[in-house]
C-alpha cells in the first residue's frame, strides 16, 4: 500500500528483508540479488502509478487498457557494474510482466549513461525529466556528490529519485523526495559486534577507506563498537589513491602495536598472515616494546621545563616538567623511548617540518612547544599539557608610601577637608552648653581637630549633649566607614598586585628571545610596544626586571611561571591573556598514539597529577595573581557619599542658625534698635553741621539733635 502526503511518500509492507522509514527513506539489505531488487523497485512504481493518470494506452489484441509510468534510469555503462545494473532492470521488468500479463501499468524506461560523473549524471537527469518527462528516477551511482545533485533536483521538480547504491549519511537527511534502497549500516554493524562476541574478542584494529562517502558509516560501525564493549586498539584510513608502500607502512605499525586481529569495513574479514585459524586477540598490555624516536627541545633556557644533557659518550638525559608529563602519558604504550636533542635552534615551525618530512627518523616531538595552526598544518599534535595563554610579570611594590596609593590627592584633600568641617560643625553646636567644647581658644582649636579626626578611628570621648551634632556626626561616621573599607580593599590589592601603566612608548617590554608567540603578542592590539628587549632565561628576565632594564615581562605562562616559582618573593603576575593554547607533544599526522596520549594527559589533569608535576618542578607555590589589577579610588566615585555629608551639615548649620535666632530674639532686635538709633544720631550732626559751619552754631546744633 502506497500513501502520499506533503512531503514524501510512506511505504508499508510486510516483509522480514525489508526496513522503510517514516522519512522517505529505506533500506534492502544484501540479501536481494540485484534483478529481484528492481523487481521490487518496479512493483514500487507500479503502485505508486495505480492513482496516476499519465497515459492509457489499449492493447490492440485485446479490451485490455494500461497506464504506462515513464521511468528514467540513470547508470555508468562504461564500468562493468553499471551494464550489469542494467541488464538487471531489463531482466526485472521482463520477468515481472511475463508473469503479471493482466497488470493495469507499464513501465517504459528511459536509460542515460552518467560516465561515472556526478555532473554529467545531473545533467542526463534534467535531459530526462525535459525531454522523457520522467515520473521517477533511478540511480546506481555509489557517490554521495552524485546522489546529493541528483536529490536536489528531485526535490526542485517533486519527482522521487531512487538511489540503490549510494551509502548512508545524515547529510541526505532533509530531501523529502529520495529514497534510499541500500545497505542498513546500523543492522550491519550489530551483525559484525556480534560476530566478534563470538569469538571472545575485546580488541581489533579497524582498516577502512577513508573517504566522505563512506565516514558516517564507519561512525556507526564505531559506536556500535564502543556501546557493545569492543576496543579499538588502532585504525588505518586509506584512500583510493594511497601507494603500496603507504598502505603497508600503516599495516606494520598497527602490527608493531600488536593487534592481531583485523577488520576491513564492508568488506571480507582478513586473517593477518593468511592463515585460516582463528586469533585468539591480544591484549595491548601484551604488545610488543618498540622504540618510540622522540625530538626534544635541548636550549635548555628554562631548565625547569626541559633540561637536556648528552655525555662524552654521546648518552642523552632529559629531565624537567615537559618531559616527565610526556613519559606519564606515554607510559600505558610500552615504548621504549630514544631521546634525540634538537640542536637548530627556537624556531619551533622547523622543529614540526622535520618531524613531518623525516619519517624515517623521528616518530615524535617533547618540550616546550606552543601548538599553532601553522605547526598543526605538518604534524598533529596532543591536547595542551599546560595552562593557555600569555602572561605579564613585573616587580612587587616596595614604595615606603604605598599606602598614599589607594586614593587620588582629589580624594585626600576632599577627606581632610571634611574631618575638619565635621570637627567644626559639632563644635558650633556643643559649644555653649558642653563644658568640654569650651575653655582657652587654643583648647578649641584642639578640641575641633581632634574630634574630626577622632572619628575615623571611632575614638572620640567627647560626650555629645545635642541630638543636632549627634545626627552629623552619625552620617559622617558612615561615610568614614564607606571610605575606610575601600582603602582597606584597594590597598591590599595593590599590596598583592602591582599596578602597571603601560605606556608603550616608554616602557620597554622583556621577553624571550627567537619567541615567534611572545613577539606576534607584542605588535597586537594590546601592546604594540616599540621598546623591546630579547631575554634567554629566567634569570635574565629577574635580572633585567630587577635593575629596571624592563618595566615588565611578557612570555607564555609555563614560562613565567619558572621564574614566579624561582623568585617569589620579587615579582607577581599581574595580568593573564588565554590568546594561545599552551604546549603540546607533536606526532607523525594520521598517527593513532596521539589520540591516546590525548586521553592520558586527560586522565593525569583529572586526577591533578599534572599539578603535583607543577609544584615540584617550580620549585615553591605560585604567588596570587589576577586578570586584572585595581585603580586608586577617585573623588568622582565617591561624590554621591560627600554630597549627603556635606547637606546633612548645612541643614544642621540652618537649623543651630534657626534655634539661636528664636533664643536670642528680644536682644537682638533691641540691640539693632540701640545701632539703628545711634546711627540717626551721628547722621543729625552731620546734617546740623553742614547747615551751621560757625562752632557756636555746632555746639548748639549738638544740643538741639540730642534734645530732638
């Protein structure tokens, strides 16, 4: 039974060999030998042709009417395979109709040769749908490319598109229009799980072709793999155009790794060395020892990290962080390990190009190596072994006026000036009346600056006798507590961090010389300093921090670390950049041990053993560091807090204003009636004077402006 709906078709029977999708798409499995698989393609096509009307067409033998579906097939006839596919369909349409003689459809088939070319196979299915106006088409490409264009367009032109051969990938997932008639990736990997069950097998070494075509259904193979308890203990991918030599090459290592069992993806199982018994399998730890040939690093700047020395008799010691991180991690592989110094210098991207065109010699790469893209374009490397990033290092603060720092001299005077207004204040208040306020004008004086400045500290033993001077000084005292607490904070940051200006144009900047990270660092955004200084070791970089040839250190963290380790006492880091990704152990490209030395440095991270490293190799626990350092506090951020002070203190000026007015009333206005009337005096003789300059007439004038 067929049932069309928007966007596609459901097919339903019953049959044990068959699996369909509610997506448009299904599988046939290998059981169908390939004329009954288009018999089944055609007995699809007749059923979806029963509800169409595309043509009657009436046997001219007989009554008998048919509708006739016109079909296109897309196929390479230049390759054995695809005259075989053909020959299938011509057999499955002969065999069908011979049997169904009365059957109400015909299919009439349209055959295009696609070369074994995607583009010319989408060009043979346009002709198609053009000049055939097919009402279907059928592909046996086994290309996804292919399928992908030939899905598009039947997705455009909503006819079907049937590929038989064309492998599963989620990537076809969205064309409503294709239907899938191929392997069943997820049975076929549950049959080969269980076929290796049955042998007791844990491990195998899986050897597969690796091309896009063919990858989501080697993902499901592996996963089935991992869910069911199987271990892959390595893989080999190899594409078509792999040589002889690189196809055996991969096969010995996977040999040299020890596994013995091996399975070739959707094809045969192959017994290594040809023999007809069955491998036991074993286990990794059973492997034979091969000599693992690892570069190191050997300029020994930071010894901390990696440390190479070769004796008179050409023996090589490696010791330091990197180097015992690498030996915990690789040391689950059983590899005998050879040590070989690399003597051309810091330039790292030389270091990965020989590890990549000298095969033959070199397996893997160990030191203080920084992964880059440019280096992952030649080898591959491990996840970082260390922490990501740059670092800034400068000298402790050891100012004997440190503690000036936490505020600005804004912010100094405003405080002082507000101690003493406080202090000015409660005195104007508390002075008539409280006995301690009073005394000789020097006691005073005392007695305003003590008291404003006593209350920082909260000592202050003055009794207070107004409610008005105890409601100034409580609002002063929080904004003294407010204030104490920020310098408190700030200067233990500054105490522990220093803060550095940086001035590209006058600071000159240390850092490693021949460091491509450190120099590409300092010509970004973030410094772009011109005055630079080269440094080889960590006693260089205290040295010059030391004597002030450097204001601060730039370098990567695992570098900066030796020497805050080694000295700290002296220097802090002060700020941190996560804009590199840290060091890593480099490998040959398509190796199987990176992935797992991967897993161990995981594992040692998780279980802190990557920091117990650390602690002993640097020597002593690193000091405190921040992102980013503290600023002083300014005026501007506490002008909120000195504004509430400062009008709490002139409403309290107002009302002592207010209250001395009301108590002394009577005595001022008399006293201003008393100046008032002696000024009318002394203007009626000036008046008098000026009307009667002779003296007797003064005297008289007196007299009578007295009298008046």
């Amino acid at each position: 039974m067929l049932t069309k709906f928007d966007h596609g078709f459901t097919f339903e029977m019953e049959t044990e060999f068959i699996h369909f999708s509610s997506t448009s798409r299904f599988y046939i499995f290998d059981l169908f030998p390939p004329p009954l698989s288009f018999l089944f393609v055609v007995l699809l096509f007749t059923c979806f042709a029963s509800g169409q009307n595309d043509g009657v067409y009436e046997d001219s033998a007989s009554d008998y009417k048919w509708v006739r579906i016109r079909v296109g097939l897309v196929l390479d006839l230049d390759s054995l395979e695809g005259k075989m596919v053909g020959r299938s369909v011509t057999t499955a349409l002969s065999d069908f109709y011979a049997v169904n003689t009365d059957h109400k459809t015909r299919v009439s088939l349209s055959i295009r040769n696609s070369h074994g070319e995607p583009l010319l196979a989408l060009a043979s299915a346009v002709d198609l749908l053009q000049s055939e106006e097919v009402e279907a088409i059928i592909t046996a490409g086994d290309s996804i490319l292919e399928t992908k264009l030939l899905a598009e367009i039947g997705e455009k032109s909503k006819v079907p598109v049937i590929s038989i051969k064309s492998p599963v990938s989620s990537s076809l997932s969205r064309y409503n229009h294709l239907i899938q008639v191929t392997h069943d990736s997820s049975s076929e990997a549950k049959g080969i799980t269980a076929f290796i069950h049955g042998f007791d097998w844990n491990s195998v070494g899986l050897v597969y072709e690796d091309e896009d075509d063919w990858r989501d259904s080697m993902q499901q193979l592996v996963d089935h793999f991992y869910e069911d308890g199987v271990g892959i203990q390595s893989k080999a991918g190899f594409a078509v155009s792999s040589t002889q030599e690189m196809v055996m090459d991969r096969l010995g290592k996977m040999k040299d790794l020890g596994t013995s069992v091996h399975f070739n993806k959707l094809e045969a199982i192959i017994w290594p060395g040809g023999s007809a018994q069955t491998p036991r399998g074993r286990a990794l730890g059973e492997s034979i020892r091969r000599k693992l040939r690892v570069l190191v690093t050997s300029s020994n700047r930071f010894p901390s990290l990696m440390d190479v020395e070769t004796s008179a008799i050409n023996v090589t010691t490696v010791k330091g962080f990197c180097i015992e991180v690498f030996q915990a991690a690789i040391a689950p592989f059983n590899y005998d390990l050879e040590f070989i110094p690399w003597r051309n210098g810091s330039n790292y991207d030389n270091l990965a190009i020989a590890l990549s065109t000298q095969k033959d010699k070199y397996d893997a790469a160990v030191g203080d190596i920084t992964i880059t893209a440019n280096r992952s374009k030649y080898v591959d490397f491990t996840m970082p072994f260390t922490d990501m990033g740059l670092g800034i290092v400068a000298p402790k603060e050891s100012s004997m006026w440190v503690f000036f720092h936490p505020l600005t001299r804004d912010l100094w005077i405003t405080s002082a000036a507000f101690f003493v207004l406080t202090g000015t204040i409660v005195w104007l208040i508390e002075r008539p009346d409280n006995k301690e306020f009073q005394g000789s004008w020097q006691k005073q004086i005392g007695v305003i600056f003590w008291f404003g400045f006593s209350t920082l500290v909260y000592a202050h033993r003055e009794k207070l006798q107004h409610n008005l001077s105890r409601f100034v000084v409580t609002v002063w005292i929080f904004a003294v507590l407010i204030l104490t607490t920020s310098y408190t904070a700030t200067l233990t940051s500054m105490m522990t961090v220093q803060q550095i200006r940086f001035n590209s144009n006058k600071d000159h900047v240390g850092h490693l010389s021949g460091s491509l990270i450190a120099n590409m660092s300092l010509t970004g955004p973030k410094f772009r300093s011109t005055n630079t200084k080269g440094l080889n070791t960590s006693k260089d970089y205290a040295q010059a921090l030391l004597d002030n040839t450097v204001s601060f250190v730039v370098d990567e963290l695992p570098y900066l670390k030796v020497l805050l380790g080694e000295n700290p006492e002296k220097f802090l880091m002060v700020k941190a950049h996560c804009n590199t990704i840290g060091f890593g152990f480099m490998f040959q490209k398509g190796g199987d041990l990176v992935h797992r030395v991967s897993m161990e440095i995981l594992k040692l991270r998780a279980s802190d053993k990557i920091s117990e490293m650390e602690k002993r190799s640097f020597e002593s626990k690193l000091p405190y560091t921040a992102d980013d350092t503290s600023n002083p506090l300014t005026l501007y951020m506490f002008r909120g807090l000195f504004m509430i002070t400062g009008v709490s203190s002139a409403l309290a000026l107002a009302l002592l204003l207010i209250m001395w007015l009301r108590g002394n009333w009577e005595d001022l206005m008399n006293s201003v009636n008393l100046f008032l009337s002696r000024r009318l005096v002394h203007f009626r003789i000036l008046c008098a004077t000026s009307i009667h300059p002779n003296p007797l007439d003064d005297e008289n004038a007196v007299q009578m402006a007295q009298r008046n």
